[in-house]
C-alpha cells in the first residue's frame, strides 16, 4: 500500500496521477446544496432598476411629444381664428372731375430781352434784379450828352435854313417883279424861285433831323415795355454799349397772368373739341412734379393749328392768373385738362385697391362671422382642443386693444365667449374679397365703375395681404392711437404680451400668423402717367 499523500502533495501532483480513489479529495467539505452570492442579487437589481428608467424616459417623451402636438394644433387653431388687425376706410359717392392728364411747361406770358438802340456809356441802373417793375418804368440811363448835342446842331441847321429861306423868298418876289416890268429874263426869274423851293425843303430835312436826333436822345433812357419781373442784368453801369451787340442788357418776363404749354396725343384731340364747343372755357389744374400737390387753376385757351407729325401730339395753351407766383417760368408741371364732371362717383382710397389673378379687388368688411361656403378658404381650420366651455376652436376676439391678450384656443371661452373690457360681447366682422373695376384716379383716390360697391361700406386699406376671403378681421385704431395695455413699444407690432406698437394697432406675434393667403394681394400703385386717366369706362 503506497504511503499515502498530504492535502498539499496532492494539490502539487498533476491530476493524472492521482487514483480514482484520491478524486474524493478535490470535492468540497461540504455536498449539501449552495445559494447564490449576495453580489448576483445585486447586479440583477441594478438591471432592472436601469431598464424601469429607460422605459420612464421613453413613455415621458411620448407624452410630452403628444402634448407638443395638441399645443401645436391650438396654435394653428388660434392663430386661423384670430382676427387679423386691419385699417378701414368708408367708400363715398360723389361728384368727380374726368379729366386728361398731360405734361407741360411754365411759360412766361410775355419775354422781352433790352438792347440799346444807341451807342454809349451806361449811366445807371434803375432797378434790382428780381424787381417787379411796371409798364413804362425807366431802367436803364446812357450818356445823353452826345445826342443832346446832335439835337441842338440841327436845331441850329434849322435856324440858318430858315433865314436864308427868307432870303430867297425876297429875291423870287423882285426877280418876278423885274421879269413883268421886262428888266429881267425868264430864266433868272425862275432860277430864283427855284432857289426860293431849295431853301423851304432844307427846312423840311432840318425839322426831320431834330426829330431824329430827338429819338436817339430818347433811346438814352429804356423804359419797360410791359409789366413783369426783371431778370439777372447783363451789363453793368460804366460800361460801353453797343446797337449791334448781341446780348441784350436785361430780360424780363411777364407773370401775371402766366402760361402753360402742354401736348396731347392726337387722339385725344376730338374729345377736347367737343368739350369747347360753344365756346366753353375749359379748367386747366396744374400740379406739382410728384402730382400730389395742387398748384393753380387756369382756363385752356387755344390748341395749336398743327399736329407735330414725328411725336403725333398737338400743343395746347393755358392760361393762369398766377396770383400767388406758384407757377415760375421753365417750371415742369403735372397738367390736368377737366372735361366734364362726374356726378355720384363711387370713389375709394387707392391703397385699398390690389390686384390679383382675376384683375383689381377690394376687401369690404361686413358684420357678423365668416359665412359657411368661405370657411373652407380659412387656413389651418383644423379643430384643437376644447376651451372652458368645450368649443373645438379658438374664440375670434375682435377687440383691437384686446386682441393680443386674447385667449387661444386652450383657454377660450367658445365663439360666443369674445368680450371686451366691460364684459359684452364684441361685434364680429369679416371681410369680403369684392371685385372691381378702376375707371381713372385721382390723386390718392381711384373712381370705380359703378355696381361693385355701394356707399358707405368700408374697404381695407391696410393689412390686405393677411386676408382671405371671408376671414375674420378687427378693425383697428387710426395711426398713433395706444392700445388698452397703453404700452407703446419701438417695433410698432403687439406679441403674446398685448403691447401696442408705435402704430398703436395691435397684431399677433410672428409665430401666430395665418398662413399665407392662396390669393396674395398686390397693392395698386397710383399712377403718375401722361395717359388719359379719364379714358376708362365714364
């Protein structure tokens, strides 16, 4: 029996060499059965507490999604609801002019440029320039000695003719005398009595050389031939000045009454005639070069006897009083030729006017929510989530001052719950997409042809390119009155804050406007053009 092994020698041999009967060694003490370790338990805890956590996270971020997306849909909901802010203007029926309209150019009644008629120096100047200076008023003074002089030599030629026509006189009465008695011959007798015509026609040419040298004695002075302003002089005293110089010493134009050269097309030509028939004078308006400002009135006095064939228009000539100097010579003016007037013209600001695919169209507001046949022309109409008194949708509140504070969709009282500060209800307006067709403008205002709208009724002038047809509006304060909250900020629009702008109109936030409208509106500008505003349907 081989000596057996200690627990240590056995750990130490290679299991190969142990008998089958040493197995029993590397067993536990102990055969009973065995729990798990505490370090197992934990970790599984710990697994499990992880996984819990995860699955909160998960199901807390659906939920918060699904409450993002209802507050997403009652702000949709709110914002197609709210009334969109809009400034209004009442349409009016009244008399209106039909007139042409045309380009022209101030021109001085009457021009005249002053040229010496004399040789000399100048002596004075008897004006300022830029004087109002009256028929007949002396200007300009040349050195008169000279013509002074030339006027006594032939006062002096005259004397001495005269005397020796007294003298020739006397010797044709004795040559006629001596030629009856028979003393003298014919032919002395006659040659005296042609001395005797001789010295009666050197009177005639001395009395006709003082009056000329009177005349040049007179051009010394230049007086003014008609009434008018005097320019910029030309020369100044001292200097010589000539007949033949080419440049006249002053001009002055005649401004009162004043005219105005304007062209029209040939075309137009036979309307103008018929409105002068019977010897009507027709009213001349002249503005101003932006066409805004009016100048002065004037009567048309004559069309020119020949159209100009390169441009084919045809002048025509106005005359104005010119009373208040509004009207300056050479000044560019907005001529407006009036042919008749129009009475009970259905007249609208021209900033209410857009254009669109279908042609020019107005919003009219009328009272009372949006109709049933346009609800579907509102954008995001989807429903959102019931208020306090259960309505699927925001409340319109039309309230301008309000607006802003309003309450969404989340927290609106239903439709029938929109009230004001003192607790009534608020009237409810919507506006209309009204086509219409403009016949001509004047100014700011454009003239419609009649059975579109109807006096009275009031057009958005602001705010068009918010609206659809149908939608919900409020109408707002004019320009610079506050909203209830009084605060007036620097960016002139109001957010969830309720703060009025500098405006003083109230509008939503950027984030709760409407989408845009499918029929984007484009403001109509007012024309400024040389056509006939008039030429439309009358």
């Amino acid at each position: 029996m081989p000596p057996s092994l200690t627990q240590e020698q056995q750990h130490a041999l290679p299991s190969s060499e142990l008998g089958p009967a040493d197995s029993s060694h590397l067993l536990p003490a102990s055969t009973g059965g065995s729990a798990p370790s505490g370090g197992s338990w934990l970790r599984r805890i710990i697994i499990i507490a992880f996984l819990l956590l995860i699955a909160g996270i998960i199901f807390w971020r659906v939920e918060a999604n699904k409450k993002a997306a209802a507050a997403e849909a009652n702000k949709a909901a709110q914002a197609a609801n709210r009334p969109t802010p809009v400034q209004v203007a009442v349409v009016q029926q009244k008399t209106v002019p039909v007139f042409l309209n045309a380009l022209g150019t101030v021109t001085a009644y009457n021009t005249v440029t002053l040229h010496t008629r004399v040789d000399g120096q100048l002596l004075s100047v008897n004006f300022t320039e830029g004087q109002a200076v009256r028929k007949g008023q002396l200007l300009l003074e040349i050195d008169p000695r000279p013509y002074q002089a030339a006027v006594d030599q032939a006062i002096g030629t005259l004397a001495k003719d005269e005397a020796n026509l007294k003298n020739m006189e006397a010797e044709a009465e004795r040559y006629t005398a001596l030629y009856q008695a028979g003393v003298v011959s014919k032919e002395s007798q006659q040659l005296q009595v042609s001395n005797q015509g001789q010295a009666a026609g050197s009177i005639k040419a001395d009395q006709a050389a003082i009056e000329a040298a009177k005349v040049n004695l007179g051009y010394t002075k230049i007086y003014s031939p008609i009434d008018g302003v005097v320019g910029l002089r030309q020369v100044d005293p001292g200097n010589i000045v000539h007949a033949a110089d080419s440049n006249g010493l002053i001009v002055i134009t005649q401004i009162h009454p004043i005219a105005v050269i304007f062209t029209l097309p040939e075309d137009q030509l036979p309307q103008v005639q018929k409105a002068m028939q019977g010897g009507k004078k027709l009213v001349v308006e002249a503005y101003d070069r932006s066409d805004a400002h009016k100048i002065g009135d004037g009567t048309l006095l004559t069309i020119d006897n020949q159209i100009d064939t390169t441009t084919g228009t045809a002048k025509l000539k106005a005359v104005f009083d010119n009373q208040d100097n509004g009207l300056f010579a050479n000044q560019f003016v907005n001529v407006r030729l009036v042919l008749r007037d129009r009475p009970n013209a259905i007249v609208v600001p021209t900033a209410a006017i857009s254009t669109g695919t279908q042609g020019d169209y107005v919003f009219v507001v009328n009272p009372g929510p949006t109709p049933p046949e346009k609800k579907k022309n509102q954008p995001n109409t989807t429903s959102g989530g019931k208020g306090k008194g259960g309505s699927a949708s925001a409340a319109p509140a039309t309230d301008t001052a309000d607006n802003a504070g309003a309450p969404g969709a989340s927290g609106a009282q239903g439709a029938s719950g929109a009230v004001g500060k003192d607790g009534k209800p608020r009237e409810q307006f919507h506006a209309d997409s009204v086509n219409v067709h403009v016949d001509f403008t004047i100014g700011t205002s454009s003239v419609l042809s009649d059975g579109a709208l109807k006096p009275g009724q009031k057009v958005v002038v602001d705010g068009q390119e918010k609206l659809v047809d149908g939608g919900n509006v409020s109408i707002a304060k004019p320009t610079g009155a506050n909203g209830a909250s009084g605060s007036t900020g620097a960016s002139g629009s109001t957010g969830a804050s309720g703060n009025s702008g500098a405006t003083g109109t109230t509008a939503p936030s950027v984030g709760d406007l409407p989408s845009p409208s499918p029929r984007t509106p484009q403001k109509r500008n007012t024309p400024n053009s040389t056509t006939n505003n008039g030429g439309g349907t009358q």
